[in-house]
C-alpha cells in the first residue's frame, strides 16, 4: 500500500483511538460514581457499613480504567475498518479508499500498475481536500474528554461524602453498643432453649447445638463441651441475623461427652450425649477344611468377599464385627425363597460370629446384623461362595479320533491322554465286538493331580480273530474319586473300526454314456441306501452312548425319559428305512442279513422301553449292545466291489451320500490317477475353536491383570505422597484431611483386594485350572501382599503399606509378563509399536515427497533468481530425522528378531525378511543422497533418489504389517469382530433399557435408518451362524450328529439350545458377562483411543454397577443412558465408520464419511422416525 495514504490513515485512526479512551474513561468514572451513591443510600437507609465496599469500588476504577486502556490502544488498527469509517464519511468516495488499501505490487516487478497508481491517487487527492479525521469532529472530542473528567470529580466527591457517612455510622455503633452491654451484663436474666439437650449421635459423626433465646439476646455466646477423658473445649458459637438463636457444631464425636452454653454472666446445666454405633461388618477370615480325596491340607484366608472352595469343603466363616450383637445370620436367595444360615459367637471373643457349612453349591450371601437396640447395619455386605465341582477326569483322544476300516490282521495304535483336577487313581481302554469280545484293559493306576497322562495301547485284530464286516468298538475309561468319596469311572467318546473284507476292490472304471447313467445309478441304489441307513444305526448308537456317559447318578436325570422316547422314535425310523430297503433286496443272503438287523432293532427298542419303564439308566447297556450288533448286520450289505467313475456335476450332486467314504478307501481312489480332474469344492465353517475360546480367555485375564497392576501403581503412589503429607501435618486441619485421604486409599485398596480375588475365582474355573495352575500360586502370593498393604493402611502404617503394595504390583507385573510369555502374547504389543513407528515413518517419507515437489515448482518459477529457496535447509533437517528414524525402526526389528527367535520363529522369520529386503532397497543410502541432493541444489535428482527411499519404505512398512497380522490377526477382521460385539453389546444395553422405560434409547436404530457398518438383508452377520453350523465355543462332538436324527427337531432339544432370556447388565445378573465383552472390544481393537474410549466406558459401567449394588436401589437409568449407553453408541459408530474406511474399495462407499455430529444426532432421529413413520 502506498506510503502517504498510510500516513493519512493514521492521523483518522489516532483520532478513533483518543476518542474511545476519553469516552471509555467517562464510563468507568461515572458508573463509580453512581455505585458509591447507592452505597452511600444504603449505609443511610439501615445504619450499616458494608464490609469492604471501599475496596469494591476502588477494584472498579482501577480494572475499568485498564480495560479501557487495553481496549482503545487495540481499537483502530485495522486498516479496512478506517477506510470503511472515511467511506462512511464521504460517501462521494465511492470505494475509491477501499480499493485503494488493497491494492498489492506485482509479486515480480515489485511495482504497481498504472490503473492501481490512479486509484490510490485519487484517494490521496481527497485526503488532500478534505480533512478525513472529521470522522470524529473536534466537538465530539472535547465533549468525551469533559465526560471523563465529570465522571473523576463525581467519583472523588462521592467517595469524601461516602467515607465521612461511615465515619458517623461507626461512631454511633460503638457507642450504642457499649451502652447495650452493660445493660444486658448488668441486670438481664436471659432465657433460653438448648437444642438437641440431652441426645445420642453416631459414633464419627457431629452434632449441631442450637440456643434460642426468647426475650432479650446477648451479644455473643460459647459452647463448651467436655470428653470423657475430661478434656474441656470451647467453641464460640455464630448469630443469626434472622432469628435470635446462636448456633455452633461440635466436630466428629468419638466418644460420649457433656456439653453446656455460656453467655453473658450466665451458664445452661450440663447436656449429655451418648455415642452409638450401628452394627458393622469389619473383616470376613475363612477357615477351608477340603475333603480327603483333595490331599490339600486346611488353609486359612483373611479377609475374603469372594471364596472359592471344591466341592463338599468344610468352610468356616468368622465375621469379626465392631459391637456385641443381638442376631447375626446370612441370608440366601434362592429359588424357593430366602434361606437363614444363623451365625453363633466364638467363645471368648464376643466380637467374632462363626458358622460352618458345607460346601455344596455356590451362593451368594449377604450379612445382615442386628443389636440390642434393634439398629441394623446400614449396608449389608455380600459374600460370594463358589464351588469348585470335583470334575470328572478330561479325555482326549489324541490317535485315531474318527472311525476307521481295517483288515483282520491289522494292529491299531490307540493314543489318548487324561487329566484330573485331584489325581486319577486308575485309567484304562475298553473294546469290544458284539457277541465275541468285550476286554476291559487297566493301564496305569494312582496318577498325581493336575498332570495329563499319555496313554497308549496296541490292538491287534489278529489275537481277536476278527472277521470281515465285523463291528470293534473302543473307548478309554478313567477313575477317580467323586464328591462322595467314591469311585468314579468318566469314558471317552466310543469309535468304530469296521473289519473290511480282503477282496475289496477299487478300480477305475469307463465313463459311460449319458442314457446307461441312471440304469447304473439304480443299480448302486440298494447299496448307497445300505451305507446311508449304517451311518444312521452308528447315529443312534452314538445317542445311546451319550445318554450312558451323562446318566452317572443312582437316580436318572429329568430328561432320561423323553431323551430315552427320542432314541426309540430314531430307532423306529430306521427300521421304516430297513423294510424299504428289504423291498429292493433279491440276493437270498442280503435278504437273510436284513432280516437278522430288523431283529436286533426291534430288540433294541424293546430295551429302551425297558430302560423308561424302570427309570433305569443301566439297562441302557443292553440297549447299546443290540444296537451294536443291528449296525455290524449292516455292514453285511455292503457291495463288495466298488466301481469308480468320474461323473458330471449332475451326478455329483444326485450322489453326496457316497462322501462319508473312510481315510483308508480315499488313499485307494487316490491312487487310481482318474484322467479327469475332478472340481471340489468346499465351503469353510468358521466355527469358533477350543483355541480361539483359550485365546478369549486368556485376553480377559491379561487385561485384568494389566489393569490391576496400573491401579496398585498409582496408589502406591498416591500412598508415597500421603506419608509425605501426613509428615508435614502441623495442625488438626491438616491431620484430619490426611486422615480422610487415608480412608479413601483403603477403600480402593480394599477394591483391589477384591478384584484380585474375582480373577482367582477364574482362573479356579474347569476351562481354567489345567492351564493356569501356576499362574494361580503366584497370584495368591500378590493377593497376600496386598492384604498386607490393606492392614497396615487400617493400622495407619502408612511405610509398611506402601512396602507391601509395591511388592504386589512387582508381583502382578512379574505374572502379567510371564502370562504374556506362555500364552503367545509377549511380543503383541511390541509388534503394534513397530507397526505404527513404519505407517509414522512412511507418512513422514510422503511428507518429505510433497516438499520436494513443492522445491521443483519453486525452483521452475525463479528463474532469475540464484538465491535458494527458504525451506531447503529445513528439508535437510527432516531428510536427517527420517534416516534416523529408520535406523531406530530397524534396530528396534533386529532385537525382536533376537528375542522372538525361539518362542516366535514365524514373527522372527518374517521380520528377519522384510529387513533382508530393506537391506537389498537401500533405502538409508537413498535418503543419505537426497539428503545431500538437496544441499547442493539439485532438487530432482533428489526427488529420483527420495521415490526409491520411498518404495524401500513402504515395501519394509508392508512386510511389518504382514507379520503383524501373523501375530495379531488382519486389522480389518479384527475391526469387524470388534463391531459385532459391540452391537450386541448394544442391543442388550438397549434391551434393558426399553424395558425400564419404554422408550428407544439412544444408540438403538431408527426404522430405515442402517447401522454403519451393518449388512443388508440377507446378508450374514458377522458371528451369525448358518443352519447346522456349529455354536460358537461348543467342542466338535461325535454326538453331535444327534442333530439329523429326527425330523420332528426333538433332537435339537436333547443336545440343547440357546436360551432367548432377555440380558440384564444392570438390573439382572448378566453385568459381568457383559462387562467381559466389553473387555474384548477392547483387547481386540489396536486403536489406542479406541481402546481407551473402551476401557472409560467399563470403567463407568463398573462404578454405577457398584453404586447399584452398595446402595440397594433401581438402576439410574437416565445416567446409564447418557454415561453408558450414548457413548457405546458412539464408540460403535466409530469403529463401524473406521471398517468402512479400511474396506471402502470393496464396499464402494465415500471415503469421507463421517458420523452425524452430535449437535445434530437429535435432528437426525427425529428425521428417520419421521421418514420411518411415513408422515
């Protein structure tokens, strides 16, 4: 901009800026002025001086005035705004002066145009004849000036008369009070009430006392009160200004004590005040006698909420309560109501209360107490008893673990494996064949607890004389001792080895023509159905098995009936099949077979009636054996020849009941060589695996070990700054702050204590106890030290609690990094950091691209000009950094490598390639070129050499990820897992909430509006299981096929379905599964705000649980759907958005699709409600 019309600007705004000063200061001075005349009114009107009404006013003055000086310095100093100011003015300026300021010189000439020249003359001409600092004419000046002035003398005026006015009024109140108390002193008798006079308070609690005099009222009084110990304390009590009563509050009362007010020369008798406790609970110690067959010895827990004990334990409680007591007793509800479990003194110790029970179930008990005075305790604790089940022995089979054919002469190694939470006493095998033999094997006896035995056996068909089309069947069997004390014999799942003839023949047959196929498929019809209808006997048999494995008990159980009837209405349908597969028979023998397999079903179903009519699970033996014997008749119908042929896809599917062949007939066809390729395909079930539910398990117990030991670290540091505090203490003020932070710190100690007792509790779960039976003792010695911590915090030894707790969070680290290691976690969190130093890495590369791509432009437009550009040493700079970052990625690889080498060999190998692979890029050696490339000016060799650092950066950033998801699964199946439990984390939330009110809850979807990230209709969910797909969690089971028995879907009820019970989080009993969900959300995602959006969400879920629970009270729903159901929403929203970021190119959606904005959420419902609705 011109320099003269600058300086013609200046002079205007000068003036603007010395205008609002003076009529900013004639403001502040008069708004004084007119405050200290309504002080002056008031002090007039009542004859009272307000206290510190002359600091007020001063504090007024003195900030407006440098406000106004702020403010009118800052004012004026944007050009365009004077220049709008002039136009206003002189509006024949028409824009000239507007357009004249924004006039800029050419970027390479450094000169204006000649129209721009024009313009800015003509706004100088014009300043030139006329005065542009008119726009505040002198008038206006003088007259803001002479206001500031009015307004100081006005304000010094009123302050000299306000001062002498509280000068009087001091005066006159000195006197008038001088003369009143000698009155009162003098000759008044005054007459008073004392409340609450003689009176009862709880124990730590303080009481208000209040004199209210009736007639005359003296200028102050005292409260005197005196402790047991004869400790006298006085305490001047405060005046109302209402009423004419003294009040004072004596402080937290310990002990009983007197007290009595004193005013004027005269004094009230002595009050008394007694001290009350209501009945509490002060620690919880079990006594655990197990049973003999354990071998463990007694053991004894101090303070417990949460006890764990096998079945048929021996447990002793001792409730150490705060006062003798009238009735203490647990209450127990059940089913049937509430159950009473009285607990009785110990003798000598009239503060202790035992009771001793068996351990038969688990329970939840809650302690109610009562006192001679009938108080009750105010909050009933609970006390959560589980019962460990004394488990029948786990068998495995290891070889073989399905049905096989064999020849006569064949030897058959059986392998299985068996373990015991108590020790087996005794393991062995069983084989048979009906109506020939039936061995019962011993191998090995008197095992040790808790460790899985190998087994193994040889059968040799031969020594049995087996005979082709023969039925051998086996099973191994363990004994220990059940919760009777008696034996106890667990079987395995039964196979069948079907003895196949030596003459059967596989060969390869000619493809026939298209008219003979179905003359030939009618005459391997009687022979497909024979094979269809033994797969279906070996179903039954496996039915019958089941229901003899589970019927251990003298007594059945209630289903043995019905799953009895099942089994004969199977049994009934195959014998329909066998007659009409008679009707098809002309070979006399296969006719005489079928008749001999029609006897022994009908035999069969004969005993099982037996078995229902006499309630007796036994009898189902017999029933077994009969079927055992119908299924080996079946394999008499077998063909004896098998011809081969490759058949069209047509006949591929006419035949999928020949797909049951065995292993041993496969390696035959296999070795045919048909000359033409045959199409397979096969569509994967993603059922959820025994390994997969060990990895769920142990993400769960990882996380709350993670999390227990950040909490005992930051209390023990908080612990660390109490002692400080409590040292520094010098008055009682201080020491009672200290005290009440000390009572805080033992609560959330006490919190931990019994976190850390829930995790053992899971860990002592059956899925469990193999796996982490050291994991257990070494949280068990962290969960001691932390009782420890929790007594010396009580004891106020606050040195010796803060010893203990660091020795438990030393222990809960040392555990959570040795849980780490056994379960394959170790270098989880390792990987994701390096993962996310590459994706830095290669944003920063593509930084650095960008910036030399902005150089080459430069350079190309100073083509006149030698002189750098000014981001080229900054460049350099970050080049540097870059090669530097990458070393400390690669070195940061290297000792992975190292360190995974042995437990990880896949993570080493893969991470060991992709630095194999940057070393053969040379990416470093490209960056240490472009780098000097840049120094010396040659900017596109620099960017030739910075593409190849780049494709070495991405190409090593890729090889991460690969390896990553190795470890840690793909990201985007991951996000989807994700997803899928928090919608249904969702909809139970949601669930719960309609019931409550009715009403649909945030989060919950609007008719027609679709869920981010969630599939269209006839889509499959994510988790969503396909009919006949097995459930999530549950083992392969050979009795599983029980599903295609029958029609009529009483099967499917026998093997156990889903329960449709609604999910209570917060009202029922469902918080904790819900809570562990949850948890999963949050292992499962990398995302680290995620994650801990996740984990704040539990965190609330958790508190407003405990609060529920301590308080006995409803569910706040209104703060559940604002702290616990919005935010879930939300963090659902997210993740859906972000899996659709990650998968945008497959699902062809925008990629800048962002969540409703929270202003507008409601906008948005009621728009999809209305559009829902049709309005």
């Amino acid at each position: 901009m011109d320099h003269e019309l600058i300086i013609h600007l200046d002079r205007v705004a000068r003036r603007l800026r010395s205008f609002h000063f003076w009529s900013g200061m004639g403001i502040v001075w008069g708004s004084a002025a007119i405050f200290i005349g309504l002080l002056y009114a008031f002090n007039q009107a009542t004859g009272r001086i307000l206290d510190g009404s002359v600091l007020i006013v001063a504090a007024i003055g003195v900030t407006g005035s440098l406000l106004v000086i702020w403010t009118s310095s800052r004012s004026a100093r944007n050009v365009h705004q004077v220049a709008n100011l002039v136009e206003s003015k002189y509006p024949k300026l028409d824009s000239v002066l507007l357009t004249a300021v924004e006039q800029q010189p050419n970027s390479l000439t450094g000169r204006l145009g000649y129209l721009q020249q024009d313009v800015i003359g003509q706004a100088i001409r014009h300043a030139h004849s006329h005065s542009w600092e008119n726009v505040i004419t002198p008038g206006q000046l003088r007259w803001a000036r002479l206001a500031a002035c009015a307004g100081l003398a006005a304000t010094l005026l009123a302050a000299i008369a306000l001062d002498r006015l509280n000068h009087d009024l001091l005066t006159t109140s000195s006197s008038a009070s001088l003369a009143y108390q000698d009155i009162v002193s003098a000759d008044t008798i005054f007459e008073v009430e004392i409340e609450p006079g003689d009176t009862e308070v709880e124990r730590g609690s303080g009481f208000l006392v209040l004199a209210k005099f009736l007639k005359s009222l003296p200028s102050e009084a005292t409260l005197v009160y005196t402790t047991e110990d004869g400790n006298q304390h006085s305490l001047p009590m405060s005046r109302s200004l209402d009423d004419p009563l003294f009040g004072g509050r004596v402080p937290a009362v310990s002990e009983p004590l007197t007290y009595r007010v004193e005013f004027g020369n005269q004094t009230t008798r002595d009050f008394q005040v007694d001290v009350f406790e209501f009945p509490l609970m002060l620690q919880t110690d079990a006594r655990l006698v197990f049973p003999g067959y354990t071998g463990q010895e007694e053991k004894f827990v101090p303070d417990v909420r949460r006890v764990s004990a096998v079945e048929g334990t021996r447990l002793t409680l001792l409730c150490r309560v705060n006062k003798p007591l009238a009735s203490a007793q647990f209450i127990e509800q059940t089913d049937s109501g509430e159950q009473t479990l009285s607990l009785q003194t110990v003798p000598g110790d009239p503060l202790t209360y035992t009771t001793t029970f068996s351990v038969d179930r688990s329970r939840e008990l809650t302690l109610h107490l009562t006192d001679a005075d009938q108080r009750t305790n105010q909050h009933p604790q609970q006390l959560q008893i589980t019962m460990i089940a004394n488990l029948p022995p786990d068998i495995k089979l290891t070889a073989p673990t399905k049905d096989i054919e064999v020849s006569p002469i064949e030897e058959v190694d059986l392998a299985a494996s068996a373990w015991d939470d108590f020790g087996l006493k005794r393991v062995g095998i069983n084989y048979s064949i009906p109506g020939q033999v039936d061995q019962d094997i011993s191998l090995g006896d008197s095992f040790p607890s808790k460790e899985r035995v190998e087994l193994e056996h040889l059968l040799a068909l031969e020594s049995l004389e087996a005979q082709p089309d023969q039925l051998l069947s086996w099973y191994f069997w363990a004994e220990d001792i059940g919760p009777d004390g008696q034996m106890r014999r667990t079987m395995s799942d039964m196979f069948f080895a079907a003895v196949r003839p030596f003459d059967q023949i596989f060969r390869q047959g000619q493809q026939p023509p298209e008219g003979s196929q179905q003359q030939q498929q009618q005459g391997g019809q009687n022979a497909e159905q024979a094979q269809e209808l033994a797969e279906l006997q070996k179903q039954i048999i496996g039915a019958t098995w089941k229901i003899i494995r589970r019927e251990t008990l003298d007594l059945p159980t209630t289903s043995f009936p019905a799953d009895t009837q099942l089994l004969i209405e199977s049994q009934d349908s195959a014998m329909i099949q066998l007659e009409q597969l008679q009707d098809n028979l002309q070979d006399v023998t296969s006719i005489e077979h079928a008749a001999v397999v029609r006897n022994l079903m009908q035999s069969a179903i004969e005993r099982l009636q037996l078995a229902i009519e006499g309630a007796s699970p036994t009898k189902l033996k017999d029933a077994l054996q009969a079927e055992q014997a119908a299924y080996q008749g079946l394999l008499h119908l077998r063909a004896r020849e098998h011809e081969v042929v490759q058949s069209s896809q047509s006949q591929q599917q006419s035949s999928q009941s020949q797909q049951s062949q065995n292993n041993r007939a496969q390696q035959q066809l296999q070795q045919l060589q048909l000359q033409e390729d045959e199409n397979r395909y096969a569509q994967e079930q993603q059922a959820q695996t025994e390994q997969q539910q060990e990895a769920r398990e142990d993400r769960q117990i990882l996380n709350r070990l993670r999390e227990l030991s950040q909490r005992q670290a930051d209390l023990n540091e908080r612990i660390q700054e109490l002692q400080g505090a409590l040292e520094a203490a010098e008055d009682e003020q201080e020491q009672a702050e200290a005290q009440r932070q000390l009572k805080r710190l033992r609560e959330e100690q006490e919190q931990i204590l019994r976190d850390t007792e829930e995790l053992q509790q899971r860990m002592e779960q059956p899925n469990n106890q193999e796996r982490m039976a050291e994991q257990r003792q070494q949280l068990e010695q962290a969960r001691e030290n932390i009782q420890r911590s929790t007594e010396a915090i009580e004891q106020q030894m606050v040195t010796q609690a803060a010893n203990e707790g660091t020795r438990a969070q030393r222990e809960l680290n040392e555990l959570r990094e040795e849980f780490q290691r056994q379960t394959s976690h170790e270098f989880e969190q390792e990987l994701r950091d390096i993962n996310d130093q590459a994706e830095q890495l290669v944003e920063a590369e593509q930084e650095v691209a960008r910036q030399l791509d902005n150089l080459r432009s430069e350079k190309s437009e100073q083509t006149n000009s030698l002189r750098e550009s000014n981001g080229q040493d900054e460049l350099g700079g970050q080049i540097t950094e870059q090669r530097e970052r990458l070393e400390q990625l690669l070195q940061r690889m290297r000792d992975t490598v190292e360190q995974a080498e042995q437990s990880q060999p896949l993570l080493a190998e893969k991470l060991y390639e992709s630095i194999r692979d940057t070393r053969n890029s040379k990416p470093n050696d490209a960056l240490k070129e472009t780098e000097m490339l840049v120094d010396r000016g040659f900017i596109d060799q620099a960017a030739q050499r910075e593409q190849q650092a780049r494709e070495g950066i991405e190409q090593l950033a890729e090889g991460i990820q690969q390896a990553a998801n190795q470890v840690l699964g793909d990201e985007t199946e991951m996000l989807r897992r994700a997803l899928d439990e928090l919608e249904r984390l969702n909809e139970d939330l949601e669930g719960e909430l309609s019931r409550a009110g009715g009403q649909q809850q945030p989060g919950q979807q609007q008719p027609g509006q679709q869920q981010p990230g969630q599939q269209q209709p006839g889509q499959q969910q994510p988790g969503q299981q396909q009919p006949g797909q097995q459930q999530p969690g549950q083992q392969p089971d050979r009795d599983g096929s029980l599903n295609r028995l029958d029609t009529g879907g009483g099967l499917d009820r026998f093997l156990g379905g889903g329960s449709n019970q609604d999910t209570s989080p917060f009202s029922g009993d469902d918080f904790v599964d819900w809570s562990d969900r949850l948890r999963d959300v949050e292992e499962i995602v990398n995302d680290p705000e995620l994650r801990a959006e996740a984990a704040r969400i539990r965190d609330e879920a958790r508190e407003l649980r405990r609060e529920h629970i301590e308080t006995s009270a409803s569910p706040q729903w209104d703060i559940i759907q604002k702290k616990i159901a919005k935010p879930l929403a939300q963090l659902q929203n997210r993740v859906a958005e972000e899996l659709l970021r990650r998968t945008a190119e497959e699902a062809r959606v925008p990629l800048d699709k962002d969540p409703v904005p929270s202003q507008y959420e409601e906008a948005v419902r009621q728009y999809y409600e209305r559009l829902g609705s049709s309005e």
